[in-house]
C-alpha cells in the first residue's frame, strides 16, 4: 500500500490522542459533578440521553480516523487506464558535412543548427521526432521517439563524423528519412531537412517526389550566406581549407532546397543568419508544421488503483450519525 498525501497519516495518528483527551475532559466534568451535587440530584442534572454519549464519541473519532485517512489516499492494485494522445511524426535531417563548420552563422553553420532544433524540440509537444545525419548517405542517429531528453542528447553529440565522409548527397537525406517514418502514419509525416545546399544528382527529385506521393511534405531550411559566402576550417583546426592555394568558399544553395520543397508540396524557408525569434525552428515548426494532420493514438498505462473511496464514504455516514446523536438533540424536553 501506497500513499499519495502521506502528511495526513500524522493527522490520523492523533486523532486516538484527541480521544483520550475528550475522554479525560468528560470524565473530569463527572467527577466535578459529582463533587457539588447531591446524589439524589444527578439523575435531574443530567440530560437525557447522556447514556449515548459514548456511542456519539466512537462514531466522530472513527469518522474523523476513516476521513484523514482517506485523505492519505492510499493506493494499492493496479488499474489500466485509457488515454488519447494527438501526435505528428517529423523527421530533422541534418547536414553534418564539413561546410557546415563555415562560421558566417556564429559560432558556426552546424551549431547553429543544432542550437535551433534543440528549441524545436522544446515545441513538439506530443509529437514525435527522429534525427538523421547525412553526408555522402543518412544515418539515423535517433529514431522516433517522444522522449526529449534522448532526443537532445543525440543532438548534442552529432559531428560531422556522424556520417560517411563524401559530398553531400540530398537525395540519400530525403531517403534516409522516409524509412525513418512509419508508412502506415504518412498523412501525420512530415521531414525537415536542414542544410546549406548542394546539387540535385542523384536521387534528390526522384525521392521527393516519392514523399509527395506518400503524402509527406519536405520542409527544406537553408544555413548560411547565400551572397558572399564562409571559409571552411581545415581538419586539424589550424587553417581553412584551400585549393591551389586559394581559400575554398562556400554560399548558402538555395535552388536545389527550393527544387524539393516544391517537389515534395512543403515549403523552403532560409534560416536567418541573425536568428530572430520569427526564424528560429521552434517557430518555423509552430507557423508551417502544424497543417500537418495530428493522428490521434490510444495509449494504455498502467497506475496504482485510488481507494480512497473505501475510507470516505464510511467516514463520513460515522460523522453524521455522531451529529446526528448530539446531546442537543436527545437532551429536549418533551
């Protein structure tokens, strides 16, 4: 046995005290009585019905015990209870190439990103997530799950090494995030697709379309500057990388983001660089995110049983009956 308000336990513990003290009092009077009257008087004295005074007693102090008691709330036994949850399945790909290390976004393209899902997270609700990191093919590095502190763990140790060394392959995300899906939840599905572009080869329309068809819109986010564009750190974090001796650039590539947003019926939208609070992805997700149909879930958990109920009501009928053999009322003159 379990309780839930045990601070009442010592409320119930002093009500035998309040007894014996009652007790002490009336006995006290008596003697009192006693004392100043003559024997021959008492029985005018008293009042009629004093022989129920006893029976009054137990009643009040065994409600009070059983009403205290009761609210302890003890529990004991299990029961199942049915409860209807509304949730949306998103998958977050994000890009983990080495472009994503260009610091025009502070302190840089991927920790920026992974600063705003972890405030996405904080607006899913009910809603469950799964997490891919893509490079030249997607990984999941968390699947779909409602358990938020997993989820942000998972963020937090994601590098570039979390995925296989190559040229970025958007069509490997997109496919990496369809199996991530339940099919049989499509129309409640959607993908969000973070990165700072790349081209179409590969399976990138083929795929988005394949989405469209299952229903699941794309909602593609590009990081970065798209007009002047960053240097990227080199390996060993003591230089940047170059070709022929000249610094690598990299921009923000919007067209092929847009192309498979639209391809897919989602939406592009760039990630500002100054990160308001209109573009971070907590936002994004409430404003676009939620045309997404909420499926409804019957989940069953099991609890300890309330049985409260069985102290309660007998402690209250125990308190009526004690007022009920009040002194007053039996004590009238007819």
């Amino acid at each position: 046995m379990k309780f839930a308000n045990p601070i009442f336990l010592v409320l119930v513990a002093l009500v035998p005290l309040a007894g014996l003290f009652w007790a002490f009092l009336r006995a006290r009077r008596e003697k009192s009585l006693e004392k100043l009257v003559a024997p021959s008087l008492r029985g005018r004295l008293m009042p009629k019905g004093a022989d129920l005074w006893g029976l009054q007693a137990w009643c009040i102090l065994a409600g009070l015990f059983l009403a205290l008691f009761s609210a302890a709330r003890p529990q004991w036994g299990k029961t199942t209870e049915k409860t209807v949850g509304r949730s949306r399945n998103v998958a977050i790909a994000i890009d983990v190439s080495r472009s994503m290390l260009a610091e025009d976004v502070h302190p840089n393209r991927l920790e920026r990103t992974k600063a705003d899902v972890a405030d996405l997270i904080d607006s899913l609700e009910g809603d469950r997530c799964a997490l891919i990191a893509f490079r030249r093919s997607g990984v999941v590095i968390c699947p779909l799950t409602t358990d938020h502190g997993f989820l942000r763990s998972a963020l937090e140790q994601m590098t570039p090494e979390s995925a296989p060394r190559g040229e970025t392959d958007l069509g490997a995300a997109i496919r990496a995030s369809l199996n991530a899906l339940d099919p049989a939840a499509d129309d409640h599905n959607a993908i969000i697709l973070i990165s700072d572009g790349g081209d179409l080869r590969g399976e990138a329309l083929q795929n988005a379309a394949l989405a469209k068809k299952r229903g699941i819109p794309i909602f593609t986010v590009g990081i970065g500057d798209s007009r002047v564009g960053a240097t990227i750190p080199s390996e060993d974090g003591r230089g940047i990388v170059k070709f022929k001796d000249e610094p690598v650039k990299v921009k923000l590539e919007e067209g092929a983001l847009k192309a498979i947003a639209a391809a897919s019926k989602g939406r592009y939208i760039p990630l500002a660089t100054a990160g308001t609070a209109e573009t971070t992805l907590g936002a994004i997700y409430s404003k676009f995110l939620r045309q997404v149909a909420v499926k409804e879930q019957n989940e069953e958990s099991e609890r300890l049983a309330e049985r409260y109920q069985l102290f309660l009501v007998p402690g209250l009928v125990l308190l009526l009956a004690g007022v009920a053999l009040s002194k007053g009322r039996f004590g009238r003159k007819k």
